[in-house]
C-alpha cells in the first residue's frame, strides 16, 4: 500500500514528503492495510483527503486520479487515472490495466479516497537526493583545469554518472526510498527496480548484489582514472563491463521479464564507457601502480562492506520497530493492557487550569507534563496532534513544579505559562510552551515572553496539581491519563495518537 500512496502523493504535486516516514506511520497502523490506515497517515502529516463511498455518476466529476478498490483476481486496492474516455489502474505489484468508462463502473466499489492536488513549488523537489552531483561537477571542472585528452575526460563523465545511478541502486537495495526515484523506476512499461535488483539475479553472491558490484566498480573505474590514469587497468575494467551489461538485458528481458531504468541506465554507461576504447590503446601497467592498485582494493572493498552492513542492521531494526509498534498499537491488544493499567480515581477538573482543544468536549485526557522534562516535548507535540486530527476531545495541561518555591525555573516557566493562557489565550500558551521546548534557555525565553507576576492564584493551582499527583501516585511526567486509567509506560506518545481514535468511538 504504501507505494501506491506514495505515487498517489506525487501525483498530486505532494513531493516534499518523507518517504520513510510516510511507509513507517502506515506499515505500524493498526488497520494496515485498509482504508482507514491510508486516511489516518494522510491525516498524520495534514494532508486533507475525503474518503467516501460515492455513486456510480460521480465518477465523472472525480479528480484524474484516486485510491479505490476493484474487483480484479480479488478486491485490490489500485491508484486510477481517469483520462480522454479511459480509466488506468495500477496495483501495488505495479501492474497496470486499462479500462473504458462502463468496464471500469462495472468492476468499481465506488469507495475512494482523494485528495487536492498540491499548488507547492517543485522546482527544489528532494535536492537531497542530488547532492552526489555536486562532487562530480567539481571534479569535471578539476580535469577540465588540468587539460587532459578528450577520452580521459568523457571516462571521467561516465564513471562518475555511473557511480551515482549505483549509489540510487544501493539505496533501493537497502531500502531507503525516494518519490523521485520512484518516478523513475515506474517511468516504463512492466517496470519495477525493486523486484529486479532484489530478484535472484540480481545478486552475485549471498552478500554481493548487481547494486554493490556496480557501485564498487565505478567508484575503482573514476579513482583509477584520476589516480592513475592507466590504459591497461581502464581498458580491463571497460571490457569487463561488456559481458555485464549483455547478462543485465538478457535477464531482464528474457528471465525475469521486468525493467529497471536504473539499471539500463547503468547498461548505458558502461556502453558508453566501453565505446572510448576504440580512440586508444592500451598501455602496459608498471609494478609499482600494479601494488598500489591491489593495496587500493584491499582497503576500499571491506570499508564498502563494513559501511553497508551497518546501514542493513539499521534496517533491520527499524523493520523490528514496525513489528512492535503495529503490534502494539492493535486495538485488541492495547484494551487488554488497558485493562490491567493502574486507575486513577480522582480525574475532575480543576478550577483555571490550561485546557487544549474543544473546551466543550464530553471526552478528555489529563496529562501531567513538566517543562523541564526532556520527553515531554515529544508527548506535548502528540497532545498537539490529536486535537488537531479530532474535534471532539480536550486535554487538561496539569504541570509539576516546585510550586513551595517561586524562583525556581519549572515554577517561573509555568506560572508564566499559566499567565499567558488566561491574558493572551489557548493559542498564545501552545506557541510559548513549543518554543520553550525548542531551546530551553530560561533567560532567553523570560526574556522573550517576560518575567511571571507573582500571582497566588497561580501558584495555588500549581499547588493542586502537585497534591493530585501525590493523591493518586503520579510520580513521573509525562503522564496521561485516559478515562480513569493511566497511559501504560510501555506505550510512547506516538502510540496515542493512533489508540485514542478507538477511545473516542466507544464514548
């Protein structure tokens, strides 16, 4: 699902996003994979969308393109393009069909979830994933200074395109990936460069793919160059590129039948590369550069391995995240924590105190955060979030201070923060306490919002909030708590705002 959310997104001009941030909040959602998984990420990252379940006619008056389901080998979820009198359809395995208008109504649920397209500028769309060129461009305007021969500076050119297109292959290999690649591994027909480059073969050995062997290749083939500048090395290496790129085509086409544009990308390269041969001949190797060559190798390739191994252990924790959080945030399983969590028996409001969202709400959460709290940043941005996603909640801000004394810096920072509640309003207080939490320099932030007035009335409600939390074995910030239960310490505040759905329905 997520790649097809993902080109849901580009679709609509939405290419300012965090990939792996998009397919973590959907692949740890406890629904995953159904609609409501899908609205409630798009939700998360305050994409408005409209999922609904429309007529027949109101095809016509969709947007070109939306989420819905089919019936083909099965209900599917497909990405459709409505386009002159067709619709086209893609599934998540990438295989697109293509129907007309009355065909489509007659496989249709007409269940579907769309958003606005984007007015944002794309002209600095992912630059991060451009920054590789910036390293070319300087090279080439080094040899450029150098004045070297012509086929010197077009092997140059290539490797270095070479580099960089391996170095998206390896990414994808290792499972970082980007809208924009993405738009270029689907940009043919019956393309896909994950289920090519992570195919049989598409890997060497058990630890060695295509992806490696190309990224290690041209990173030899541009330092060789440079360094060295030997025809006998280049010349070998651009020869041994030939027989690669025949079995990169003929697997592709014939065996496994998929593209990869990357890697015909690559195929290109090498054949460009190959074809500076013919302007000149090889030279023989001396002794010493035969040396430095294998001392050269004998360093770069377990640093190579080393670095990916690293990044494939990150991997495969972040996969084991997904695994716990999804878990965990299955709404069967957190009732029966729930179940067991510690009760509170006193949950009334107190009298002035800070209150987040719809003031009128019948359903409520308290939280007893600290401002000197290193994890209640984390926890106020969910508070933030979920009145933001539901209108139909409020969240009591409960502080723990030293109340008894006045000058110390959790008082001064909520007494003020309570001052600019009651005189400047709900919004006013968000903004203060977010950029507290943004720095947490006392001076500057009394500085920048001012000195707290000595109130009673304030330090009284301090004071309330400190014996409620006495009263009923509240030890620790930050701290919720949901009906008459406290939010279990096993849970992060990121969990909450996924489970709170579920509590606010069964109220």
């Amino acid at each position: 699902m997520s790649i097809l959310l993902e080109k849901f997104l580009i679709k609509n001009n939405f290419t300012h996003f965090n990939k792996k941030a998009i397919s973590l909040q959907l692949l740890t959602h406890p629904d995953n994979p159904s609609f409501r998984s899908l609205t409630d990420t798009l939700d998360y990252f305050g994409i408005e969308n409209v999922a609904a379940h429309v007529p027949e006619e109101a095809l016509e008056i969709l947007p070109a393109n939306f989420l819905t389901l089919i019936n083909e080998n099965g209900q599917q979820l497909v990405l459709a393009t409505k386009k002159k009198g067709w619709v086209f359809t893609e599934n998540e395995d990438g295989k697109k069909s293509k129907f007309d208008v009355s065909e489509f109504k007659k496989r249709w649920s007409r269940n579907i979830i769309a958003i606005e397209k984007s007015t944002q500028s794309d002209s600095l769309t992912n630059i991060r994933e451009y920054w590789f060129v910036i390293p070319v461009v300087l090279l080439i305007t080094f040899i450029f200074l150098k004045e070297p021969p012509i086929v010197a500076v077009l092997r140059m050119v290539f490797a270095g395109l070479g580099l960089y297109i391996s170095y998206l292959l390896v990414k994808e290999k290792v499972g970082f990936h980007s809208p924009s690649v993405l738009s270029v591994c689907t940009s043919l027909p019956n393309s896909n460069c994950n289920d090519v480059i992570n195919s049989k073969g598409g890997n060497i050995t058990k630890n060695l793919s295509l992806a490696d062997a190309s990224f290690l290749y041209f990173i030899v083939l541009l330092i060789v160059n440079i360094i060295l500048n030997n025809n006998l090395i280049i010349s070998t290496m651009l020869l041994l590129g030939i027989p690669v790129s025949l079995y990169s085509i003929y697997y592709q086409g014939l065996i496994l039948k998929k593209w990869c544009p990357l890697c015909i990308g690559i195929v290109i390269v090498l054949g460009l590369s190959a074809s500076t041969l013919i302007w000149e001949a090889s030279t023989l190797l001396s002794n010493m550069e035969i040396i430095v060559f294998l001392l050269f190798l004998s360093l770069l390739i377990p640093a190579y391995f080393y670095v990916k191994n690293l990044i494939e252990k990150s991997r495969k924790q972040e996969q084991e995240i997904i695994a716990s959080r999804r878990f965990k945030r299955n709404p069967e399983i957190f009732q029966k924590i729930m179940a067991d969590a510690e009760v509170i028996n006193d949950t009334a409001l107190i009298k002035g105190e800070i209150i987040i969202g719809n003031e009128n709400a019948t359903t409520y959460l308290i939280t007893y955060t600290n401002p000197l709290c290193g994890h209640c940043r984390n926890a106020f941005e969910s508070y933030l979030k979920i009145v933001e996603m539901y209108p139909d909640i409020k969240i009591v801000i409960r502080l723990n201070t030293e109340a008894e004394y006045f000058d110390s810096p959790s008082t001064q920072i909520s007494c003020k923060l309570i001052e600019i509640n009651n005189e400047k309003g709900t919004q006013e207080f968000i903004n203060a306490y977010i950029s507290w939490f943004k720095d947490k320099n006392i001076d500057e932030w009394l500085k920048k919002y001012g000195m707290p007035k000595f109130s009673q009335s304030h330090l009284l409600l301090l004071h309330e909030h400190k014996e409620w939390a006495l009263n009923n074995k509240i030890s620790y910030t930050p701290a919720t708590i949901i009906g008459n239960k406290i939010f279990p310490s096993s849970y992060n505040h990121d969990d909450l705002v996924y489970v709170i759905k579920d509590i606010i329905d069964d109220n």
